[in-house]
C-alpha cells in the first residue's frame, strides 16, 4: 500500500490519500467449486469471488474480465458476474477435466486483469486470417466485443491449425454475406458446406 501525504503549510494538517497498489498475492484466495443447476442461466460449475477483490479488480478491469489460474496448473479468460448478491467467475466440465478439479473441491485461485486485445487469446490462424481479409477483418472489428469473443471461442475450440484457419475464413465470408449480422444457423450451415467443398 502507498501512503501519500501532503502537508498544508502553517496547519498541521494531513491530507492522506490511499493508492492501493494491488499485487498477485491479494488477489489470491481459496475457493469451493460450486454448481449452478441446469435450470439456472449459465448453469454449470463456478468460483465466488470474495466482495473486496471484486471491488477492487473492478477498478482496473475492462469489460470485468479477468484472468483466472486454479490451482497453479491452468489460466482461463473470464468474465465476472453477478448472480443476487455475490460475484462470479463461471467455468465449464473441460476446464475441470484439464485441470483435475471437481465441483466441491477446494482450490487456490489467483485473478489478475485480463488485459489482452480481446479479453481472451485469440489463436494466431484466426490472426493471420484476419490480417489476410482487411475488409473481412474490418466487419469482425466492428462487431461488439463479446460477438467478437464468441467467434474467437467458437475457433479456439479447434485443434487441428488448417481447421482454424477453414473456420476463420468461413466465418469471415460469413460476416460479409450478412452485413455483419452473425446468424448461427446460418453459420452452421456455411460450416457444412465447406466441410462438404473440401471432399471434392
């Protein structure tokens, strides 16, 4: 913590102003993995994040996205937010697996600002495809921040690098056929066409 005091002259006056210098170690804790039921939205495991670090980490967050490390073993991009009365940070069945967690479970999280260019990584086919198509790449920029993370999400989950980039053109050309407008079914389908274009 940084303590800075100024003085007024011919008064013993202090004005003190706090600057919270926040560092890895406050922003760890431990943590139960809890879980949502099905009929809740955005139902699956998740974290409480204690009320002062999500003050704080609110602060200097964009968007409340942060990074969050389990146990010392993965990092993941995610956003917090509110369910009643507390905050969280929602995970998925895969991030458990990875990391050999289970809901119940205590473990050692630690959150820091996530201050990359779209609050997730974004794989570098996507990169160099969007470097390839400037007016591809100009609509994907204009889309909002959290239809741009989906997108990036739906080709990370990827594992085969010429499948990210198939994907990131079919998307591309998808967003220029549709004026920038993001249809999922109709996404699935241009999907399956391409699929389909590269058996012959």
């Amino acid at each position: 913590m940084l303590l800075i005091i100024f003085y007024k002259s011919n008064h013993l006056l202090f004005y003190i102003k706090l600057a919270l210098c926040i560092n890895n170690e406050e922003m760890k804790f431990q943590a139960k993995i809890k879980y949502f039921d099905e009929n809740n939205l955005g139902h699956g495991p998740y974290i409480e994040i204690p009320e002062a670090i999500y003050q704080e980490l609110l602060k200097i967050t964009t968007d409340k996205r942060v990074k969050c490390t389990l146990n010392n073993t993965i990092t993941v991009s995610r956003a917090m937010a509110p369910k009643g009365i507390f905050h969280y940070l929602l995970l998925n069945k895969e991030i458990l697996k990875e990391s050999n967690i289970n809901v119940g479970e205590n473990i050692v999280v630690e959150l820091q600002p996530d201050e990359s260019k779209y609050g997730m990584p974004i794989s570098e086919e996507m990169e160099e495809v969007l470097y390839n198509d400037p007016e591809g790449s100009i609509i994907f920029h204009k889309l909002t921040p959290g239809a741009q993370r989906t997108l990036i999400h739906v080709i990370n989950r990827f594992k085969s690098s010429n499948l990210k980039i198939e994907r990131s053109f079919v998307i591309l050309e998808h967003l220029k056929k549709t004026k920038g407008k993001i249809d999922f079914e109709l996404l699935k389908e241009d999907f399956k066409n391409q699929r389909n274009n590269m058996k012959f």
